[in-house]
C-alpha cells in the first residue's frame, strides 16, 4: 500500500512550492517502503541476488521520483 500510496503523495506536490509537511511525508513514507524490503531481504535468506540486497540495504537515493519515468501527460 505505502508504495501504491507513494506515487500519489508524490502527485500531490508535483508543480508546487515544496511544504515541509509534503515532504517529510514523502521522506516516511519512503523510510518505510525501503525498511519493508529490508525486513523481506533479511527474511529470504540466499533466495535474493547480492545486488538487490544491497539496493534495499542502502535505499535508493531519491524518494521523490526523478530516478523513475514520469507518466505521460494526456
């Protein structure tokens, strides 16, 4: 759900003026995102690849988005 949820809280502040309550929701939200895939990483043993472990140890860097693709504008 926090990812799902992620791309809209993202959505919401997109275009304006950044609010620190927008963007320590962005920065949570993510924190958790990354800390459940920690927690799923850890609990799998040797069924994920060195590299997708490391991904999820270190977090990607950027909870904002400007690592993903931007929708389409219609």
């Amino acid at each position: 759900m926090c990812v799902h949820r992620h791309s809209q809280i993202l959505e919401i502040g997109r275009g304006k003026p950044k609010e620190e309550r927008w963007t320590k929701q962005v920065n949570d939200n993510w924190d958790f995102i990354i800390s459940t895939g920690q927690t799923i990483s850890r609990g799998s043993g040797s069924h994920i690849s060195d590299r997708v472990i490391n991904s999820l140890r270190l977090g990607p860097a950027d909870p904002f988005g400007s690592e993903v693709q931007k929708k389409p504008v219609n």
